[in-house]
C-alpha cells in the first residue's frame, strides 16, 4: 500500500485520483469546510467543488464568500446538472 509521501509517484490509478482529490479538497479546505470561495482577481464566484475553474485558483488568493460577484457559469452548469446518477431506467 502506497503511503501518503508515495501518492501520485507509485501505486495504482487509485493512488493517483486520490491525490488529485487530495489538491481539490485543498483548495475548498482553507474555507472551513465548504461554502463560496472567490478570487479578489475575479470577477465570479464559486459555489460548486467539482468546478475546474475554481479549484484552480491559488491558495493565496481564494477567498471565503461570494464577493458580491455573479456565480461562475462552470459552476451554474454544475449544480443544473445534479440529480439521480445511474438511473437509466428513467424512473
């Protein structure tokens, strides 16, 4: 088994998505566990952990809250896609 030094370098695929989990779950960390975050050299907000965008912002500069800025559109799409996952027989 891979030790958390080893991630991402040895082991398996499931080592190397968990150490990419690892670095999101960084960035939305730093705000106390969830909620909005926003860049001050933004102009959007995030609300959405699964958006790219947002994830990459630098740790120095991600920011608790919405800023009084308009919710990032990677985000809206998001959270419009959510609903039941794996109901392929449409009930």
């Amino acid at each position: 088994m891979a030790t958390d030094k080893d991630k991402g370098l040895v082991g398996g695929a499931s080592d190397i998505v968990g150490g990419a989990s690892d670095i999101v779950r960084g960035t939305t960390s730093g705000l106390g566990g969830g909620g909005p975050w926003h860049s001050p050299n933004s102009d959007v907000y995030h609300n959405n952990p699964s958006c790219q965008t947002g994830n990459s912002i630098a740790p120095e500069n991600v920011q608790q809250g919405t800023g009084d800025k308009s919710l990032c559109g990677e985000c809206e799409k998001l959270n419009s896609a959510g609903g039941p996952v794996g109901n392929l027989t449409g009930l």
